[in-house]
C-alpha cells in the first residue's frame, strides 16, 4: 500500500504540471481548470509518450528519466512566468468546488485524503483478472524489455491487442528499480473519478442553490461503477483505463461550465477541445470505445463558425496526432492498421499476422461479447442470442439497459423542447444524449460484454434520467425544488452507503494481508520451458496464464508455427 501511495504522488505531480504544460503550450486552458483536469490530460499526453518511446525501444529507465525531466521543465516554465498563484496543492483542496468556508475545506481535504487511502489500499491487493495473467503482464513485460516487437501478435494473437494502457502503465512499473513491476494507473485513474464523482456531495455553493443537473445523476453512476470493481483495480485492465477516461469525459461534458462563474467566451470551447483530445486517447485505450469521438461535433462547429482557423489547425493536431503512435504500433505488433480487422489490409510486411488468424480472432472477440462459446454458433442471428446474453446480466445491469432504452427518447424529447424555448445548453445535452446512445449501439453491435461497454450502458440511462427529472425540477416552486434535492441527495448517501457495506461483507479486500507495504504481485503458474530458434520460451504446465514472469510465455508451444525473424527475440516474429 505504501508503494502504491509513492506511486501515486509521483503519477500526481508529474502528470500535473505535465498536463498544465500541455494546456497552456496550446492556449488551451479553460476557466476554472483544476488539478484533475490537468492530471487527466498530463496522463493522455503519458501515454502517448510512453507509445512513442516504446516504438524505439523498451519503456524502462530511460524513458521515466526523460519523462519526468520533461515535467520538471513544464513545472520550471510555469513558476517562471507567475504559477506561483496557483498551486498545485491548493487545486487539489478546492477541486473547483465553489468556496464555501474553512469548515467546507477542511472536510473536502479531509474526504479527499479518505480517498486516496481507500484507492490506494484497493489497488494493493484484491482479484487480479484472468486477462491480466493471460496477456495484460506479458504485455507490459515486453514493452518495459523491447517496446514494440514487430509481429509480436504471431507469438500469441493477444499480445497483438494494442492498447495505450501497457505502455502507461510500463512508464509507471518501476521494474527497473529491480523489484517487482507495479501496476498502479488503474488505481490511480479510479481515484480520479472518484474525487470527481463525490464533487456531487461536495458542491455546496451548487447545492445550496438547489440545482440538480444531469451530471449529479452520471456522478452517481460512475460511483456505482467504482464501488463494483473497487477489489479488480489492483489489475492493469485496458477495460477499466477506458471507463475511467469515458466517465470523466461524460461528466465535464455534462456539467456544462454552469459551476463555473463568470467564464471567458472561450472557455466552455477550450474545454470542449481538451475533452476532444481525451476522447482520442480513449479510443487508443480501447477501440469499443470509437463512437466517443463524436464528442468533438460541438467544438469543431464551434470553430467553423468562428472561421478560426488556427485553433481548427491546433484541434486537429492534436486529435489526429495523438492516435499516430497507436496506429504504428498496430502495424509494428500485427501488420494491421487496426487488429484483429482484417479487411483493413494495407501493409505487406512479413511478420503480419495471418489473415485467417486474425479475422477467426475478430469473430471470437464478438461472439463471447453475446455469450456465445460454440466457435458453431458465431454466426448466430440477434433473435437466437439476445434473451440468453440479457438473462446472463446481473439484476442491476439489466435495469440500467432497460432505463436507458426506455428514457433515451422521453429524454430527447425534453431536450428538444428546452432547445424551442432556447434554454441554455440544452443543445449541449442533446449532443452528449446522442453520443451516448452512439457509444451504445456500437458496443452492442461489436461485442456486447459489459465491461466492454459499461459506460455507455450507465451513462445513458442515468443522464437519460438526470434530464427529466432536472426539468420537472426546473417547473416547481423553490420548496418542491429543495424537497426534491434534499431527497435525491439522501437516496445518493443511502445508496453510497450501501455500496460501502456490500464491499465490506464480500470481504475480497478485508480478508487479503500482507500488502502494506508492497503491491499485490502478477500471478505465478508452474512453468516448463520450449524454444524457438533456439531462444528460450515458457508455457504454462496446465491452463493457459503464465504472469509476469518467466518471460517470454505464452499459453502454448509456438514452435512448430512461429519463427524469429532476427537473432534476438526482440527482432520480431513471423510465421513458418
């Protein structure tokens, strides 16, 4: 636990002032920017940093070295010119919480020291998911070692699942101190969306106003989501990387500057842009993800009709070059722009993964999405999966599934009238209704597993929600209004509170010891080894998950198939 707290000072500050640099490199920092904001951004541009590097070599010491000299300069650049005003500590404190007297700070302080002993304390022991010992540490194994190995997906299909999330997390594995290879991000990333989820609770200049807004309602299902995989975090899941980025962008999207005072004209567009930029790096997370790119519709027609062609070059920029790296690493791992997308055949490169293999791994990704195992039935119709896949959902999931469908329209309705007695932002929340619904369709007809799409599925039916009962609220008398929130503040507590007790009794992370210091380790399989061209490999002895170590594993022998392309294994692989 004391590692993971290290871990998270260091990812806090250097992210921090490097995402703060980023933003005003760019002119792009909004009014009333906090510290999570530009963590989050200072993570994105992480990441597609530790892609970068990883296209040259291993993401290991070298690479944090120049990183964090490249926060030190931004923090240097910004003290220099004034940042003194503005401290880092002193963003975190208010957490763009309107000021509301000593008492109010002290106990924001106070819950927010809450939480990160909370996060850390999960992120330090609990369930390592199956995919993690399957792939997710090799993964990061090979990138912290060589980075980017061309036709690595021949060795086994799934290291050829590129994500930004192994090299963010190879950055912050400190492997190369010699101990174990830590994998905090997730948990850090939980955080984040915690601190900016419980601003429901915390708003008090909001709350005293009696302003419900649809985002309080996406708040709460993002602590839903938190609450239920608060003992998987300890794993470096892609999965769990995109929902945090997804949620934060449906928040700061939905919450629609209204919290923040007298803003500059530009400013709810500069937010719009920086949320552009995160939604990108979503995307490279994980492809389900791909309809969160319509999150940009409003900032790009905003700068349309400006004519402001500067910042449309600056948008663009950093939309489209932030996915660079992504789409290299693609071709350098699997030979594809994209994999397992076969169709998408604009490489002619030796080490490419076979056409075959990588369209019977597309079909397989989709069908265990609806539930379906029998590679027999992959080609089955919606009619013949749908009522298994739905029966197969726990109770919760598929309450929010029906409250999304049914409310998606009522919701859109509401909207529409609000946008005929020209409300204000009630086309912003028709946008983000419609992204939302987007974001769902995609995931449902690509592969519908849950974690896949969660986001979508809980974003929807709750802002769904969040807009109809904020504008019956809009119609009552100041009394009703604060009976009204006064009751959906209670129902929010009652609810946390709830969710507190239910992880308490499942007892994952209470009955786990032994973590106070160090992080919960990969797991480890008995092991025997094989070679190729001579190198020497490992497989596991039973089942198919090998950990982090030894390494290079794989779930099978791949000699018979795979041969190295050079003399060292860090050369690549191609097929016999």
């Amino acid at each position: 636990m004391l590692s993971v707290l290290l871990i998270y000072g260091v990812i806090f500050i250097t992210t921090y002032w490097l995402g703060r640099g980023f933003l005003h490199a760019f002119r792009l920092t909004p009014s009333g920017a906090d510290a999570i904001l530009y963590s989050m951004t200072g993570i994105a541009v992480a990441g597609f940093y530790a892609q970068v590097w990883s296209i040259f070599g291993g993401v290991s010491a070298a690479a944090f070295v120049v990183y964090a000299l490249l926060a030190l300069a931004a923090a240097a650049i910004l003290l220099a010119r004034g940042g003194r005003r503005t401290r880092a500590g002193r963003d975190l404190a208010r957490v763009r919480a309107l000021d509301s007297g000593s008492a109010g700070r002290y106990a924001q302080a106070a819950l927010t020291i809450a939480l990160v002993m909370v996060f850390a304390y999960a992120a330090s022991r609990g369930y390592i998911h199956y995919d993690t010992d399957l792939y997710h540490a090799q993964s990061i194994h090979w990138i912290e070692k060589y980075g980017a190995v061309r036709g690595l997906g021949n060795l086994h299909t799934r290291l050829g699942y590129n994500s930004a999330a192994f090299p963010l997390t190879a950055l912050f594995s400190f492997s190369f101190l010699g101990g174990q290879s830590y994998h905090a991000v997730s948990g850090y990333l939980a955080l984040m969306l915690a601190l900016e989820s419980f601003r429901l609770f915390t708003q008090r200049g909001r709350l005293l106003s009696f302003r419900l807004l649809p985002s309080d309602f996406v708040r709460l299902s993002a602590l839903f989501y938190l609450f239920a995989v608060i003992d998987e975090i300890v794993s470096p899941a892609s999965d769990y990387y995109m929902v945090c980025f997804a949620f934060y962008i449906f928040i700061r999207f939905s919450d629609d500057g209204k919290d923040e005072a007298q803003m500059a004209d530009d400013a709810p567009l500069h937010l719009d842009i920086v949320l552009s930029f995160l939604a990108v790096f979503t995307v490279t997370i994980k492809l389900s993800a791909a309809m969160i790119l319509l999150i940009s519709l409003p900032p790009v027609a905003g700068l349309l009709r400006r004519k402001d062609f500067r910042r449309i070059a600056v948008t663009a920029i950093l939309c489209a070059g932030s996915a660079v790296p992504f789409f290299i690493r693609n071709v350098i791992l699997t030979g594809y722009l994209v994999y397992p997308f076969p169709k998408l055949d604009l490489f002619h490169v030796i080490w490419k993964v076979p056409a075959g293999v990588a369209a019977s791994d597309a079909a397989e990704i989709a069908a265990y999405g609806k539930g379906i195992t029998d590679p027999s039935h992959f080609g089955d119709s919606i009619s013949v999966w749908l009522r298994p896949w739905f029966a197969a959902q726990a109770g919760a999931d598929r309450l929010a599934i029906l409250t999304g469908a049914v409310l998606v329209i009522p919701a859109a309705v509401v909207l529409l009238l609000e946008i005929r007695r020209r409300e204000q932002d009630a086309a912003r929340q028709l946008v983000l209704l419609g992204v939302c619904l987007a974001c769902t369709v995609f995931w449902f007809a690509q592969a519908p597993l849950l974690r896949y799409g969660c986001v979508f599925v809980y974003t929807q039916a709750a802002f769904s929600a969040g807009v109809i009962v904020s504008a019956a609220g809009g119609r009552f008398q100041e009394r009703r209004r604060r009976l009204l929130l006064r009751g959906f503040l209670v129902c929010s507590i009652v609810f946390v509170l709830y969710k507190c007790v239910a992880v308490t009794r499942e007892g994952t992370l209470l009955r786990e010891h032994g973590y106070l210091i160090s992080q919960k380790d990969y797991g480890t399989y008995p092991m025997e080894e094989y070679r190729i061209d001579g190198a020497e490999f490992y497989r596991p002895v039973s089942g198919d998950r090998s950990g982090y170590a030894p390494f290079p594993s794989t779930p099978t022998d791949r000699s018979a198939q795979v041969r190295m392309i050079g003399e060292s294994i860090g050369d690549g692989f191609c097929i016999k």
